[in-house]
C-alpha cells in the first residue's frame, strides 16, 4: 500500500526536525524521511553549534535572532533545556574590513540585534590576549553563543511525534515524480506520496532536488574542527573570529575548540579530516592569538563536517519558483543551526498561508540565482 500524507520532510537534522514540529503542530500529517540510523547525524550533529546574529544580511540577522529567542525559552515551552548559553560571539576586525563591518553592525541594531562595539584597548582588557596588528575594533554579541544541536533536533521531533508525526529512518529518498499536484517519494521498494515536500536534506539537498527537477545549487563544503587538549584551569570564552584570517576558537568544557575553512579546497564530498590544513590554521592561531603556541592537540576529538554551501552564502528557502508544493529549507552555508527555530514557522507558513508572516524571506527564494539580484553574505567562518 502507498502511504499519504500532506507533507514529507526530507532530512532529520535540525532545520527538519523544526519544520516537521510546525507542521505537525499545525495540524498537517508529516512523515520525515532520514537516510541515516538516527537523526542529526550531518550536518547538525557535526557543527561547532554556534548561534549569533552578527550577519550583514538583514534577512540572516531577523532568522538568528528569533531563533536564538526560542532557543533561550525550550525550558519554559517545552521542559528540555536546547543548551543555549550566551557566551557571546567575539569578531576581531582589520582595518580594511572596519567600515563595512560597522555598516553591518547599523542593520544588526536597527532589528533590535544588541551588539557592542569596543575599541582594541576594550577588548584586550575583557577577553583573552591576542595581537592588536592590524585591528581597527571589535564587535561583541552579547546573546550570541552556543546551543546543543542535538538536544535541540531531539526535542523537536519528539514534540512532532507527540502530534502525530512519522519519523522513518534508514530512508533515503530514491526518486521523486510529480503526482496529483503534489508528489510521490520513493524509498527503496516503498512508495509516499505527498501533497508537499520540505527539502531540508542539507548537504545533499542538491542531488535531492535534481531527483524532482527541480534546481537546487547546493553543494558540500568540508570543514575541519579541532580541539586541544584537557585543561582545568580553562576558562569560557566567546567564540572568537580573527575576520583577518578566518579563524576562529571557542571554549568546549575544558578544552578549545577551533578551525578555519580552507578556501582553496574544491567543494564536494571529501572525506576525513585533512591533517595537512592543520598546520595553515595552527600559524595563523599563534599570529594572532600566540598563548596557542603553548596549546596541545589531540587528534582522536577533532572531527569533520559539511556545510551546506549556495553561490552567495544564503539559505534558499520557501516554494520553488513554478512549485508551490516543493519547499526549500537548505543552503545555509553553515548557518542552518543558528536559523532552524525561525525555519520551522517560515516553512508552515510558506505551506499554510502561501507566504511567510514572521520574516520576510523573499531575498532568500529561489529565483534571486536566475534575476542576479542576490546579495552575498560575508560574515562566514
């Protein structure tokens, strides 16, 4: 037998989960459809789980804060504790990135985003040392820090599943075809069928959408994350970018978690951590921040993971131009943790009302890649 529901979810990580929990909630059958064993197993189990609202897309500063806003109240909605901690984000900022950085700091203010911005004095007297050279300020996020992408991604497909949600694992999807105004799903020998898809398949969402027709530029990034050794002195620090060089570092109990993306490394599905970037991100660790010199790695807790990367750094998301019942929720070149809580509502209203009410995502759809009137994101680690 076929099995109906109103919508299938492609993906289990945090930014489904979200959108199967709205879905769900609202009163809509949903089935999500998981390749894995258990859910959040990409992307969002493999990320540095950072949240802030320190973008320069006015689009990407309204999702982080509304997210970060749900995120801070799960023990009063919802009786789990999503691990949010503001920490703050820390970005360190060169000279010739100083004045397009406070023009991202006006669009981050004039949301309601609180965001402080120091003098190098400032920040050499609050947080760890580091070399001044050539620094013109720093900025600071206050409700920026981090989350538990996992716990999170849990809580909400528990919630969905309390209002009656399907969550199928070991269930990739095999092909898609058009059916009846919505769509039918194939799962090995199994058939779904649809009147909605929600592709929040992550990194693979490209290779999703190509099995529907539809185009979804969305291709895997790899990214290293390391960490030192145990230290029980440590104190929490921000998660702090040096924007000069791309590295960043934030405490992780008593060790550093830190990494810095390679921007020569051609996108797609590489695998294993490459040992040969550690020294690159080592030398620019200790230039900036030298008291790394004295830090110890330890190989067996580092890992890697993907990002979900798009032509211009921003999600795509809502209905497919000429596909109502196909909606994006992918793309979001490593910031899909920071906006999943926000996604969930946009995604049901994209499904419910025909457009989103809560944030105005129209920058983000679809055809902005084919009218060349996208704008790309600059605040990416």
């Amino acid at each position: 037998m076929t099995e109906q529901v109103d919508v299938a979810v492609i993906g289990g990580g945090i930014v489904g989960a979200a959108c199967t929990f709205r879905l769900a909630e609202a009163g809509r059958s949903v089935t999500v459809l998981e390749r894995e064993q258990s859910p959040a197993m990409g992307s969002t189990g493999l990320s540095a789980a950072g949240v802030r609202v320190q973008f320069v897309e006015p689009v990407n500063v309204a999702l982080s804060l509304a997210s970060i806003r749900q995120y801070a109240r799960f023990p009063e909605l919802y009786g789990t504790d999503s691990g949010y901690r503001p920490v703050g984000y820390l970005f360190l900022v060169p000279d010739e990135a100083w004045d397009a950085h406070l023009a991202g700091v006006e669009v981050q203010r004039n949301l309601d985003a609180p965001i402080e911005v120091l003098d190098i004095d400032e920040a050499l007297a609050r947080f760890l040392p580091f070399d001044p050279a050539g620094l013109a300020g720093a900025t600071f996020g206050p409700i920026d820090g981090i989350v538990d992408p996992n716990s999170v991604t849990t809580t909400y497909l528990g919630l969905a599943r309390d209002h009656g949600a399907t969550v199928r694992l070991r269930s990739g999807v095999t092909g898609i075809a058009p059916h009846a105004g919505g769509w039918e799903l194939a799962i090995g020998d199994d058939r779904l069928r649809a009147g909605a898809v929600v592709n929040a398949a992550g990194c693979w969402a490209g290779e999703v959408g190509r099995l529907a027709g539809i185009d979804t530029p969305v291709t895997p990034a790899r990214r290293m994350i390391f960490l030192t050794g145990p230290r029980q002195d440590r104190p929490t620090t921000p998660l702090t970018v040096d924007a000069a060089s791309g590295l960043y570092y934030r405490s992780e109990g008593e060790r550093l978690l830190f990494g810095r993306s390679n921007p020569d490394e051609e996108p797609g599905f590489a695998t294993g951590i490459d040992w040969d970037w550690l020294e690159p991100t080592m030398e620019a660790a200790m230039a900036r921040f030298p008291w790394f010199a004295d830090e110890e790695l330890d190989q067996r807790a580092s890992w890697y993971g993907y990002y979900e990367m798009t032509p211009d750094h921003n999600a795509i998301l809502g209905a497919a131009s000429g596909s109502p019942t196909w909606i994006h929720a992918s793309g979001f070149s490593g910031h899909g943790v920071q906006h999943a809580a926000a996604v969930g509502e946009v995604v049901r209203d994209e499904l419910l009302h025909g457009r989103s009410r809560s944030i105005d995502i129209d920058p983000l759809r679809d055809d902005r890649f084919a009218d060349g009137h996208h704008r790309s994101e600059r605040h990416i680690i």
